[in-house]
C-alpha cells in the first residue's frame, strides 16, 4: 500500500516533470490492477492492461486542483 501512496503522491507533485508524472500514473494503476488481480473475484489481466493507459489518465485527472 505504501508503493500506491508515493507513486500517487509523485504523480502529483508539481515539481516532477510530465514524464515522471506520468510513469508514476502509470505505476499506481499497475499497483490498483495487481492488488485486483490478488483478490477473490476474477480479474482478467489481459482485459485490465488493455485499460491501463485509461486507468492512468483517470489518476492524473483525479490529482488536478479543481
């Protein structure tokens, strides 16, 4: 859990270039798909990576001051 926080937390770090930003998106929705795939329900891994670049651009989107 504390990989998922500092990856949210750099990937919201104004100090961080985009590219930094958006490797660390990438790596908590990496993180969220694996906690997934470990739980009980069936999690397709195929499906979810498909949905990775989605699943990063809603975390960016989520961690802009409104």
């Amino acid at each position: 859990m504390e990989e998922l926080r500092e990856s949210i937390k750099t990937a919201g770090d104004a100090d961080y270039s985009d590219e930094v930003r958006r490797t660390a998106a990438v790596a908590a929705a990496l993180t969220v798909i694996a906690y997934k795939a470990s739980g009980a329900d069936s999690t397709n891994l195929s499906v979810e990576m498909t949905r990775l670049s989605t699943y990063t651009d809603q975390i960016q989107e989520a961690l802009k001051v409104k």
